[in-house]
C-alpha cells in the first residue's frame, strides 16, 4: 500500500493474462467522506525523447514543474528520493524533471520553466541552460491566469525573492550546525544562485543622485536618497532596497542586512527620488553578549534593485558609499 498526504490508498498488483483474481475490499470510515474508486492501468516511464519528438510542431516548450505541498510538509508519510517523511533531503529539483527539460533543450526549441515551490529549489542545470525561469510559488487557483498574464507580456512582473536559492546541497551547513555561519544571506560568504532580492523585470531602471552625508557621529540619523528612473518601454515597479555591509572582520555582525526598502510603479522615462533615514539602531548590531552596539568607523551602504554583490543579470544597477561614523 502507499499513502500520500490526502489519505489515498494505492495498491499495485501485477496481472498475467487469461487469469482470474478475487478482489475483497473491506474498509471503515468513522466520520467525513470517503471515496473507492477501482482502476486499473500501468506504470510506464516516459521516454523523453519520444515525447519531444511528438510535440516537435511547438513553437516553445513550456514546462510547469517544481514540488508539491504533497511532498513537503510537517511529519507526512511520504518516502521518495529527495524527500522523508516530510522533510526535504535535498534542495535540488527532482531529477526527472531536470532530465525532462534536457530532452526538450535537444530540440532546439526555446524552452520555459515555471516552477511551483514553497521553499528555495536548487535548479544549477536550468539557471544555467533555460532562457526562462518563472518562480511562482504556490499561487493557489489563479495561478495559471497569473502565469499566462506574465509569460505573454500582459503583466510585467516585479516580484523578489523573499529567501536565498542556494546552488546545492553542499552550500549549507549541517542541521546541527546552530551557528549562523553561511546561513541567509546576511552571514553566507559564497555566491548563491539566486541572492535574496533578486527578480527581473520586462523594462529596466536606473539608479543615480545617490546621497548620502560622508561622515556623522555616533546616535545621528542617516538620510539617505537615490532618484530612479524607468529607462525601458514598458511601465513597471521597482523595489529600491538599501543595505548596510559590515567593513570590520572584527565586528562580529551580519556581513550585510537589508535597513531598507520600498516598492513604486514607474512609466517609462518617469523618475523618482526615493529617501530613507536610517537610526541609531539601523547601524547597530547586536553583541555575543546580547547588547545592541552602534559600528564604530567606515560602513558601506549600498542601494538598488538587489543586493550589492548580486552576481547575476539585473534590470537596473546598484550604487554605494562609504560613510565614516565617528564616536
């Protein structure tokens, strides 16, 4: 018998022709709704190139993949490679799926990949060989209206990552590793594959004016302004985020924290002058000891559509200053 999340019930037996079996089925149900259903069928796997070759006359493939609240969820008796009991083994993408989108890659057809997720998915094959890759999480039952709007230009998409999509398994610590070393992206010292804050954009912005005072003293109030500007055709929104990077090895802080951000809707060639004030608190950090401590000396803070050492292609730039906070 298996047994997914829902409570369904599957048994395989394997038929020889010209040969009778009696079923028996007894069950109780105590309460709610119960559904039996008797079908039969086989298990085949695809041959991939088979099924490319059938749909060859595509002008693009579009192919929906990912994983499932099926397959990822709190103590579930489900058991398949990647997955146990609910927990997640692995951050990468199911095999098939990847071995699916190589055959259709073959074909020389554009290729697109929406992918449904409720956590970060390791994907290096299609961040590297698919032109397209739309992350639309669990969008629930318009899902599909939301996707067709972005993926035939009817909506331009501004969404960022809200978590750090890793390269593989071996970018994290252990579990049992209860230090922050390398965890988010405050504290993780590689390249991710896909930083927090990221997302693109059917139109693109650029950041300049950036203001910012060189030098202030311990306690003052931080303004800090930049003007952006919709540089492409087509309107769109912007997330202007604002980052604060620790300058001291010896400071025993984040690497970097978001202080920062806002998000607006632009017109193509229309600008805006965005402004945040940091604290006191915003260029604090918090001690081993558990006390909140100002940063003494130079501090970089650097603002734009993504995070300051975003590795990847973007729709706008980043721009940055040092600043000197005197005692």
């Amino acid at each position: 018998m298996e047994k997914n999340r829902w409570g369904e019930k599957t048994f395989q037996l394997t038929t020889k022709k010209n040969t009778v079996y009696k079923l028996v089925l007894e069950y109780w149900q105590g309460e709610g709704k119960a559904n039996v259903a008797l079908r039969t069928g086989n298990f085949v796997k695809t041959d991939f190139a088979k099924l490319t070759d059938r749909n060859k006359d595509a002008d693009t493939f579009i192919f929906v993949g990912g994983i499932s609240p099926q397959l990822e969820g709190e103590e579930m008796p489900v058991n398949f490679p990647g997955f146990s009991g609910g927990d997640r083994t692995s951050i990468l993408l199911p095999e098939v799926q990847t071995q699916l989108m190589k055959a259709l890659k073959v074909s020389g057809k554009p290729v697109v990949f929406v992918m449904m997720t409720g956590s970060a998915i390791a994907i290096p094959w299609e961040a590297e060989n698919i032109p397209a890759v739309l992350n639309a999480w669990y969008g629930g039952q318009a899902t599909g209206t939301a996707v067709a709007d972005i993926l035939f230009g009817d909506y331009n998409p501004a969404g960022r990552l809200p978590v750090t999509f890793y390269k593989s398994d071996s970018d994290l610590p252990a579990f049992v590793d209860y230090s922050m070393n390398n965890k988010t992206y405050r504290y993780f010292k590689a390249s991710p594959l896909f930083g927090f804050g990221y997302g693109l954009s059917y139109t693109s912005f650029k950041y300049d004016q950036l203001t910012i005072p060189s030098k202030i003293k311990k306690n003052e109030t931080v303004p800090v302004s930049v003007k952006i500007t919709n540089t492409g055709k087509t309107e769109g929104e912007e997330v202007a985020q604002l980052y604060i990077i620790n300058q001291n090895p010896a400071v025993k802080a984040s690497l970097k924290s978001l202080k920062g951000f806002e998000r607006f809707n632009l017109k193509p060639g229309e600008s805006k002058t965005v402004t945040f004030n940091l604290s006191p608190e915003d260029l604090s950090y918090v001690t081993s000891e558990g006390n909140l401590q100002q940063y003494e000396g130079k501090v970089k803070l650097a603002i734009g559509g993504a995070q300051p050492d975003e590795k990847n292609q973007m729709k706008s730039n980043i721009l940055s200053q040092m600043i000197l906070i005197e005692k």
